[in-house]
C-alpha cells in the first residue's frame, strides 16, 4: 500500500464519513487525486461498497516494548573482566516495536501500541517508528518518564553474550492507557503481544481482545510463565525451545520431545506453535492439522538481536494474508535470516520480495 493511501484510510478510520474535500484539505491535495486513491483502495479491498466501510481483518496491532537499543561489538575475542576495543551502536527497538516496524516493512498496515517518555530516546524512538510506517496514533509520550534502554553486547560470533534492560515505563502502559484503542484492537485481522508487558496489562488484553487471533511473544524465560494461565486465549504462541520448557515442563532434547511439547500447548488451548529449535530450525504444529521440522536457513550471523522479532512480523503478515502453516514459518525463518545478517536490530531493506529471493537461493 501506497503511502498516501495509508494516509487517506487512516483518516476514514478515524471518521468514516469524512468528505472527500476533507480528505484532500487535510492532506494538501486534489479532491480527484483522493477520489483516485479510493478507488485504489477499493479495488484493494480495503474499503468494501460505498460509505467508506473499511474492510477488517487488514492490519496488525502490536501491544510491547519500544526500546532503544544500545549494542556492544568487540573487535577480537571477547574478555570478560576487562576493557574490550570495539563499537556502540544506538538503534530503536524493542520486541514490539520491532515486530510492528518488521510488519510495516512487509507492506502491510501496522499499528504500535506502546509508551515512551518525553526525552532524547523518546523523540528517536517515535520518529523512527513512525518514520517506517508504522501507526502510531497511539503510542504513548509520557511526561516526567524515562524512555526504556536495551543494552547488549555481541560477542566475536555475533552471539549477545549479556544483556541488561531498563523498561520500568512499561508499568504505565495500563488497561486504562489501553481502553483508549479497545476499538482499534478489537477490529484488527491479528493482535501481537509480547511478554514484557504487566500481568494486569496482559490481563486486560485477554480479556477485551474479542474474537481476534493473538500471537505471543514470550521474550525471555524469566516473563514466559506471565501467560501460563492465558494459554487457552493463544492463538499462535512462539517461544525457543528454554522458554517453551518453563511453560510446559517437558525437556526438549529432540524432536520428538519438541512433538509432545506441541501436543501438550494444544492441550491447553494454544491453536498454533512455532517452536524456536535453535540450529535445528523451527518445529511447529496445528491444532489438529500439520506439523514438522522446517530446517534452519544457512547465513551468516552479524547480530542475533531482533531475529525473533522479525520471525513474528512473518508470522503475522502471513496470517493476514491467508498463508498455510508451513509456508508461514519458511517465510518467517526468511524475515529472521535477513534480519541475521545485518547488524541492525530491524533489516532496514526487509521486504517480502528480499525474503523471497532469499527462500529460492536456499531452497
């Protein structure tokens, strides 16, 4: 979609009986031109009849973090307990963040629910996402607040070694906070969330998401077991294989451990699971349909950070545009591949074409 086609369906979004002249007053353009990008639009099938009446199911809301995420490079061998020559590099990010920014990426319309304060981070932050065309009516500027950090560092293969987080802002991303976009939510084609946020905030999301398909990000071992009671309201869940053990109690050594795991969250409700085996690639299962192993794409490693970040942004297009399981997680291994091999959290020339090309050069 155009950018000023997401312009034009943002402002009927917002009022659905906005005047065409409007349209074009707001934006600085004909009323022709915008008559044009209706039909286009129309045509799309984001806007079904006459009267504006959007089509649903089209865009991804995502409810996370937004971080900004400093990164460590050494140059040599890591040293621990000592001063180690390298690079800092300051990039946005954040799991949610960079799932709604990977999504946007992809083409699709993508809305980020999430907070920031009012301080240099903060202003990067907003602009970047908002820069990569993502929605961010309702991302949140808090004042007096402090912008969450990631700080990482890579190790001389490209493996984050240690890592330490500063995100106590997200404890003001409340249901209250998020009653201002229950509309939004509840009309969305698939909501993201990712385990950073409160249990109080987890919650409400659950409780309010209507029938909307939600795919969960666990984050880390430490916040996976907040879903532990929510796994019935999980449409799409994917952890890696540690997180995936803490949830279920099964030891996964192999793939047939990874089976029982997946017939275990089916148990519990859980539709879909795509289940991070590390170098042997992804398992996953449906919910009374397939299942398997798609094996791990070959490349080379410059930053581990935001690769499953952008395997969920696949996930997510794909369901939004009617793709089968197994094709959905090769796709997905796709996104996270590229974004493997840059040393930016977010690819910043990730697109569904690259991601393609790159499926038929490993295929």
């Amino acid at each position: 979609m155009a950018n000023r086609e997401k312009q034009i369906l943002q402002l009927i979004r917002r009022d659905p009986f906005i005047q065409q002249q409007e349209i074009a007053d707001i934006l600085g353009i004909s009323r022709s031109c915008v008559a044009g990008h209706i039909m286009n639009l129309s045509k799309k099938g984001y806007i079904k009849g006459k009267g504006y009446i959007l089509s649903e199911n089209r865009y991804a809301v995502t409810v996370g973090a937004a971080n900004m995420d400093v990164t460590s490079y050494v140059f040599s061998k890591l040293i621990y307990e000592d001063s180690n020559p390298g690079k800092n590099k300051s990039t946005a990010g954040g799991v949610g963040r960079n799932i709604a920014h990977n999504i946007a990426l992809l083409g699709l319309e993508s809305y980020l629910i999430s907070v920031v304060g009012d301080d240099f981070y903060g202003k990067t932050l907003f602009e970047q996402t908002k820069l990569a065309g993502v929605y961010t009516d309702y991302f949140h500027k808090l004042s007096g607040e402090s912008t969450s950090t990631y700080h990482s560092l890579i190790d001389e293969h490209g493996e984050m070694r240690v890592a330490v987080n500063d995100m106590s802002i997200l404890e003001k991303l409340t249901p209250a906070l998020l009653s201002q976009s229950k509309a939004l939510i509840q009309h969305a084609g698939v909501l993201i969330i990712d385990c950073n946020l409160t249990e109080d905030t987890l919650e409400w999301l659950f409780n309010h998401a209507g029938n909307i398909p939600i795919f969960v990000d666990t984050v880390s071992t430490f916040k996976a077991p907040k879903i532990r009671h929510w796994l019935s309201h999980i449409h799409t869940l994917k952890p890696n294989r540690l997180e995936a053990e803490i949830l279920s109690g099964i030891k996964i050594t192999t793939l047939a451990d990874a089976a029982d795991t997946a017939s275990w969250f089916h148990q519990q409700g859980v539709q879909r699971l795509a289940l991070s085996m590390g170098t042997e690639g992804v398992y996953y299962s449906e919910m009374g349909g397939v299942s398997g192993c798609s094996p791990a794409i070959p490349i080379n490693i410059i930053n581990a950070n935001g690769a499953g970040d952008a395997m969920m942004a696949g996930l997510a297009y794909c369901w939004l545009e009617n793709m089968t399981l197994e094709k959905s997680i090769r796709f997905a291994q796709g996104c996270s591949a590229l974004t493997l091999s840059s040393e930016f959290t977010n690819h910043p020339n990730l697109s569904c074409s690259r991601v393609n090309k790159l499926l038929e050069l490993r295929s």
